[in-house]
C-alpha cells in the first residue's frame, strides 16, 4: 500500500506517477484495439469487403479478448503487472502490423482476431493501481485509469481518420494504423522500465497454486464452473457466425472441430479448477480467508452490460451515425468518438461516487440510467438533428462508463491475491456481452440492438439486489506466515 498522502492529479511521483504510466499504457492498447473502427469504410473499400465481412471483422476484434482476459490475469497474479503489461504492448504490436500489412479479407480477419489480444491490457492495470492505492481512494484511482484509457478508442475515432489523410492515397489506413503499432511497442519499453509492482516494503502477494481461480466453498466451486460456461458459449457463438451458416468463412468441418476443441478446454478448464480448489473438498476453508463468489459473479452480469455495451457501440457507432445521418467517415468518427469522449470524466466519476456514497446503491442507480439511456437510443433514427442523437448518446455514455468504474472499485476488494485473475474474468464478461452484442447487430436494426442493451441492463440491476456492500477487512498471508488485514471500507 502507498504511503504516499492525498490524491494530486498533477503529481507525478510515488503513487501518482504509477496512475499516469498506467493509464498511458491502457490508452495505448485501447487506440490498437480499435484504430479500425473510425476507417471501415476506407478499409471495406481497400480490401473490398462486404457488408457480413465488416461485421464479422467487429466481432473477431473481441473474440479472443475472452479467453486472453483469464490467461493475462492469471499472468498478472504470478510475475507481476509491470512484466505482464510490457510483454502484451510489445507482444500486440505485431497483429497491429499485421493488419496493416492484410491484403484481403481472410488476412485482415486473423491479424484482428489476434488483435483482441490487446484488450486483455485492462486487467493488469487494475492489479497495479489496487497495489498503490487505499481503499477510499481505490474508485476513484480505478476509474481514472480505465476511463482515461478507454478514451483511447475516442482518440482513435478523432484523430487516424484525419491521419490517414495527411498519409494519403489508398493506403492511408494502413500507416496510420501502422503508427500505433510502433508507439505500442516502443512503450512496452517505457513501462518496463519506469514502474514497479509495488510500492517499497509492501508485499506483492501471489495465488497459493496456479491454473486457476482459487474458491473457499463447495457451493462457490459449482458457481464458478457454472459461470465459466458464458464465456465458451460466446466463443461457439462466433464459431457459428463464421460457419457456411454465417459469413462462411470456415467450412462446416472445421465448425464442429472448433466445438469440439471448445468442449475439451472447458473439461481441461474444469479439471483445473479441481485442481487448484480439491482441499476445499476435505476440509473447510477458515473463514477470515473466505469470500464470496456470488460477488464476482454480479459484477460479471454488470460487467457484460457496461462494457460489454461499451465494445459493441464503439466499434459500430461510426457506421450508425454514417448511415443513419449520411455524414462523411471523417466527420461520423468525430461525432461517434462523443460517446467514448465521456469516459474522461464517467468512469472516474462513478468511481468517485463508490467510494464517498457506497458500492452496491451507487451501482443501482447506475444501472437504472445504463437501461434508461439505451432505450433512448434505441429510438435515435434519421429525423432526429444530428446535436440531439450525440446528446443522446453522451448521457447514455455517462452511465454506461461511471457504471464499469463502479464496478471496478469493487473487484480489488473481493480478495488481494487473486485480483488480476477476478478482474480478468469480469472483464472478460463483458467481452462476452460484446460478442452477443455484435452478432445480435448482425440480424436487426440499429434500433432493435440498443434495445436488447436496455433489456440486459435491466437483468443487470435485478442481480445486483443479491450482491454484498463490501465491509471490514480482507486476510492474505505474507511469505513468513503472518497475516496482513487489508481494509475494503
């Protein structure tokens, strides 16, 4: 824990300089993750894609972020956030190049699947930021480093499509995605050599076993795996979009070996978990080192309602506003990056709020205006004045992106140890939501879509009535066998 005192935004020492080089790195990945969005049009016209191609490139573009959000937490958890996030930056920019380099759509399609490796960069962070700072100032910190990251999409929306120009010529996007590909890997560096786990003395604690989540209960190891089955679904989900019963981009064959293989990681996966977890089986766990896995499970359905929504109308916003307003690609990404723009002060905002007003009801509200917001939405249709739509869009935008830093100020009070691998799975949540999303777009109307966001908002706020205000104190276990009380109030 930071001995540093107060909260100084302009500081840019101690625990303050670890928040900044943070989020810089979170932007970083988040300007990768999406610096197609803003110049589809110019890409579908490059590579001749049709309309299915350029749907399914959405999809493929947070696919992989699923399983790559459990893999990098547990990463996280064992070797540290400082190594786990230069190794993704550095890792991430050779799909970017890739991608850039793609000269149809089956290249374009494997370097942006790769690509949603990227979007694991999340996770860590909110491991790093947990370690530097209290819990009353842990919303707050939290919120400031996913929203100020998560504007990494809007400044890819502002400023590639005007890049690419500058470039000019057909290949214009291709070196202006190109560019940040080579700041993500040279920031790698950056990183690796300015940060450090933790701040001087404090310990840096690790899961007992690796392979898998640790649980204290019987009954928490049934809701674990039970849970587990989302995520696989979402990945058989794109499986099928991409079968001859979809886009046809891989023959049935290959669809069943993908189901099957798909099957075998979820048994490997289950196993693994037993593994890790089988003395809960023999004996009880004691109950100062317990928690409650139903709190990680709400935070997941939140988590694929917030940020899942957050994915999905990114990566189709610009597309939304081109055709539902017919405004240019230059102009419809600066106007779509409006929706992205408020997490500069949303997401931080609804940490802020966690922290001085409570958790749990800070979240109901939250999600209240997150189901509010959609169905506003799903009303914004062409003889609207464009001003009126972008209004729209900013105030739904509000409580979908407070809503995510309210739910990460709660992920790092659940239990210390084993943040980067929670936070890995409810972010991997709402990738999941990102997947359903997208390919429930692929069917209906621009409407229809927001409007299923603003039904799922509302499962959201009936399964935020069991989670638990998070109070007193978390047990972890220092190397000498003593035992450290870290406050969650």
């Amino acid at each position: 824990m930071s001995s540093d005192k107060g909260f100084n935004l302009l500081s840019f020492s101690g625990k303050m300089k670890t928040l900044h080089l943070t989020w810089v790195a979170f932007f970083i990945t988040f300007v990768v993750w999406f610096n197609h969005a803003p110049m589809l049009a110019a890409i579908a016209d490059s590579l001749g894609l049709d309309k299915s191609q350029v749907k399914t490139l959405l999809i493929l573009n947070v696919a992989l972020t699923i399983p790559a959000r459990i893999l990098i937490g547990m990463f996280t958890d064992k070797f540290g956030p400082r190594i786990a996030y230069s190794a993704l930056l550095a890792i991430s920019s050779i799909p970017c190049f890739m991608f850039a380099m793609a000269d149809d759509f089956t290249q374009a399609a494997i370097a942006r699947f790769m690509l949603g490796f990227v979007g694991a960069g999340f996770v860590i962070g909110i491991r790093m930021v947990s370690e530097w700072f209290p819990a009353n100032e842990l919303g707050t910190a939290e919120g400031i480093y996913g929203g100020w990251g998560n504007f990494g999409s809007a400044a890819a929306a502002m400023i590639l499509p005007s890049l690419a120009l500058v470039f000019g010529g057909e290949d214009g996007w291709r070196y202006a995605i190109g560019v940040t590909g080579a700041i993500c890997l040279a920031y790698s560096f950056v990183y690796y050599f300015s940060v450090s786990n933790t701040p001087k003395g404090s310990t840096y604690f690790k899961p007992k076993k690796s392979g898998g989540l640790e649980v204290t209960s019987k009954g928490d190891f049934a809701f674990m795996l039970l849970m587990k089955i989302p995520m696989y679904a979402a990945l058989a989900l794109l499986a099928w979009k991409l079968s001859p019963s979809g886009v046809k981009m891989v023959s049935e064959g290959a669809t069943m070996a993908i189901y099957v293989i798909l099957a075998a990681i979820f048994a490997y996966d289950c196993y693994g978990a037993y593994r890790v977890n089988h003395e809960i089986f023999k004996a009880p766990v004691p109950e100062m080192h317990r928690y409650k896995f139903k709190q990680v499970a709400v935070l997941n359905v939140l988590y694929f309602a917030t940020f899942g929504s957050e994915l999905a109308v990114v990566s189709m916003l610009p597309l939304f506003f081109s055709e539902t307003f017919a405004l240019d690609p230059v102009k419809a990404g600066l106007v779509a990056s409006a929706y992205a723009f408020m997490n500069l002060m949303s997401r931080p905002g609804g940490g802020w709020i966690s922290d001085r007003f409570g958790r749990k009801k800070t979240l109901l509200i939250l999600t209240a205006g997150l189901a509010g917001g959609y169905a506003l939405m799903a009303m914004t249709n062409g003889s609207w004045p464009v001003w009126l739509a972008v209004v729209v869009a900013m105030a739904c935008s509000f409580f979908v992106q407070a809503g995510e830093g309210a739910v990460f100020a709660v992920v790092p009070l659940i239990k210390r140890r084993l943040t980067g691998q929670i936070a890995g799975m409810t972010g991997a949540y709402g990738n999941v939501g990102a997947v359903v999303y997208l390919t429930v777009l692929s069917f209906v109307s621009y409407e229809v879509f927001f409007g299923v966001i603003a039904l799922t908002a509302v499962l959201g706020f009936v399964t935020l009535l069991f989670m638990e205000e998070p109070q007193g104190h978390m047990a972890e276990v220092r190397e000498d066998g003593s035992v450290e009380l870290i406050s969650v109030t």
